[in-house]
C-alpha cells in the first residue's frame, strides 16, 4: 500500500541530501582553494552546473559524475555522500594538504616571477598572514593552518626578495617563523622526512642576516627534526651551542631574547630525556625554569608561550619520555591549574596527550581515558588527527571496561580509529 505523502517525504530526503552534499562540494572547493571557473573547468562542466550542484538544485548521485568531481578535490568519494566519513575528513588535515606544504618548500622564489603587486607583498600583509596562521596554530586549527600555509610560504619567499633594505631583518624573522610553522605542522602528523627540508630551510634564512632572534628560532626547528630522525645527540649539542651563543646577549637584550633562551632549554630538556639522559633532561629543565623565574609572568615576545607554566608541562612530557609514568602523573598533580590554564590550546592538548601516556604506563586507564577526553575537548583536531592520539586510543581500547569503554569508543569513531 502507498500514502500520498509517501512521494512528497521520498522527495524532501533527496532534497537533503542534494543540498547536504553540494555544501560538501563547497566546502572541499574553498578549501583546496579552487575558484569556480577553475574548479568547472577540472570537471568538464559549467559554472551554472557547478552553482545548481553547490546550492543543492542538482542531485550529484550518479556514480562516474560523482567520482569525477571527488577525485578533482582529492577526496574519497565517500565523503561526499557519507555524512560520518564527511565529519571525519572535514576534522583533518589530509595528504593533499601535506603535499601542498610540500610543493610550497619546493618553490624557490628565486626562479619565480617575484609578486609584483606591492599591497600583496607588503611588510603589513605578511604580518597579518603570519598572525591569523600562527594564532590558528596556538588553537591547534589545524586544517586552517593547512590551508593558508602554502601562501603564506609562497608569499614571504617573494617578500624576501624584493623588500627594502630597511626591512630586510624582518624579511628574513618572518620567512623563518613561516617555516618553522611548516616544519611543526608536518611534525604532528609524521611527515618527519618534508619536517626535516623545512627546518633546514629556516636555518639557511636566518644565517643570511645572522640573527640571533632567527637563529634562535630556526635552531629548535632544527633540533627537533634532527631527534625525530634519530640524532638525538647532536639536537642536544645545537640547543646548547645556541643557548651559549645568547648568553652574552641578555645582559643587554633580556627583555628581548629571554623567552626565545628559555625555549631552548625546553627543547634540549625533552630531547635529552628522549634519549634516556635523566641528568641532562633536569639539567636543561633547571635551566628552564631560572628563565621562566626571571622572566615573570604575562613576559613573551615571541609567540613561545614560555613561562613557568611551559616549564612545568615539560618536565611531564620528560618525565613520560624517561618512562617514569609514576613520576609524571605525581608532578603533574602538584602543577598549580591556575598555570596549565593559562596555555593555549595546542599547548595544553600536548600536556594532556603527555599525561595520558603516563597513565597508560603504570595501568591508570580509566585516568587515561578521562586525561584524553579532556585533550579532545581542550583542541578536537588532536585527538581526532594526530597519529600519537590514534596509537593511545588503540592501546586503551581492549584495556577498559564500563564508563572509559564508552567514552573511548565513541572518541575512536569520531577518529576513525578501529581496536
């Protein structure tokens, strides 16, 4: 038997599904950064197809249309038409983003036509470009940073080149911050080899103008990509020789350089417990923290977010590092919470992820699992994105029952992690 309104409901449920899917096609358009035209073009079809397609008028379902317009925004075409997998991928930073980052650090700007259009290469636009990525960043945004990121790199390349003596400092501090956010971007998502280029690349800016503010920052670029591959050794060495090199400096320049010093001892903290150097890793810490105490709070010039609370969730992520998971959770119990709120986000998720995995070593899963839910509460994108969050959802998940089981499950599929 049918109903009348049997063929009108049949027909809402296309309708939205119709516009469901075309705001997907919209949002991967904008987001691979495709203008209509262009976008048109690449499937063989009209910008008014492509209006009716977006807005909903149009029913994209058959198969090989459906496909053709996916595989042109470099997507699954599952993720059009599914709106779990469409959640899911929207979350994340996916291949086609990393391998855009990647084609921008192959660009020399040298053997381009440098951008003539001096509003866009302005020093003030690239400031702007530079702040709007690096806020997205301390947010943990990272499918923001993904998508402005090659043009900003493409920009401050150009920048680089056809900007004024007078400004030539600045040229050169903004190219390195650019790929220093490259080169910790492609870090988070285990694309060490492409991390390591870009690192380096920051190091090759800043010893053009041989600035300590640069060489300070290109250095921990340079130093954690040279432990995610291994040479452990020589980061600490960097980290410690460039720390030595500023020394000098601060008695002049402390309000400058000493959140950027401080950074450094940070990083050859984490990098010596990493290589299971417990004396070194206080050492380095100590260091840390006479700088964070002479500093003061609400002091950084830098985007570094150093201070005292940066220096308390470090000692953690060493503590985890030297697989001393009792010790870790004990120290992060005596961290006064009024410090760990005043990180940003992408901060605090780490402190957190660090956290989880010291209640996973000594078997506190249930605490784990509590710890983890608050990172994906804290920063979504690093506990559903990030490979390191991917592995300790795994690990847990034949290892709780009741309450923790749940909540872990449901964290998993907003991943798209399976046991």
């Amino acid at each position: 038997m049918t109903f009348a309104g049997d063929g009108a409901g049949m027909r809402e449920n296309m309708d939205d599904q119709a516009r469901a899917i075309g705001q997907r096609v919209r949002y991967w358009r904008l987001r691979r950064n495709l203008g209509r035209q262009r976008f048109a073009d690449m499937v063989d079809r009209s910008t008014s197809w492509l209006d009716k397609v977006e807005t909903g008028e149009r029913l994209l379902l058959r198969l090989p249309m459906l496909e053709r317009v996916a595989a042109a925004l470099d997507i699954d075409a599952s993720v059009l038409t599914d709106s779990s997998a469409a959640q899911r991928a929207a979350n994340c930073v996916d291949t086609a983003e990393v391998q855009a980052i990647k084609a921008a650090l192959g660009r020399y700007a040298i053997f381009h036509t440098p951008n003539t259009d001096r509003r866009a290469l302005s020093r003030q636009a690239i400031e702007n470009q530079l702040t709007y990525v690096e806020h997205a960043w301390s947010l943990s945004h990272f499918t923001v940073v993904s998508r402005y990121l090659p043009r900003l790199l493409a920009d401050a390349q150009s920048f680089e080149l056809v900007t004024s003596a007078a400004d030539q400092i600045t040229a050169h501090r903004m190219l390195v911050i650019s790929y220093k956010l490259a080169s910790s971007m492609l870090m988070k998502f285990d694309a060490n080899d492409i991390a390591w280029l870009a690192a380096d690349r920051a190091m090759q800016t800043a010893l053009v103008i041989d600035d300590t503010v640069a060489l300070a920052r290109a250095t921990r670029s340079v130093a954690r990509a040279m432990s995610r591959s291994g040479q452990r050794a020589d980061a600490v060495t960097v980290l410690i020789g460039m720390a030595d090199r500023m020394r000098p400096e601060l008695a002049d320049r402390e309000h400058q350089l000493l959140s950027l010093f401080g950074m450094l001892f940070l990083a050859a903290s984490s990098t010596a417990a990493a290589q299971d150097d417990a004396a070194l890793a206080l050492a380095m810490h100590e260091e840390a923290a006479e700088a964070a105490d002479r500093m003061g709070p609400h002091h950084d010039m830098h985007q570094t977010s150093f201070g005292r609370a940066n220096v308390a969730v470090h000692r953690v992520a060493a503590l985890v590092r030297l697989h001393e998971g009792g010790r870790a959770v004990e120290y992060a119990q005596r961290i006064d919470p009024t410090l760990t709120a005043t990180l940003p986000p992408e901060r605090k998720a780490s402190y957190l992820l660090d956290l989880a995995q010291a209640h996973t070593h000594i078997g506190h899963y249930d605490d784990a699992t509590r710890t983890l839910a608050r990172a994906e509460h804290v920063a979504p994108e690093e506990v559903r994105c990030r490979p390191l969050a991917h592995g300790l959802l795994r690990s847990l998940l034949d290892t709780t029952s009741g309450e923790s089981s749940r909540i872990l499950r449901r964290m998993a599929a907003r991943a798209g992690v399976t046991a």
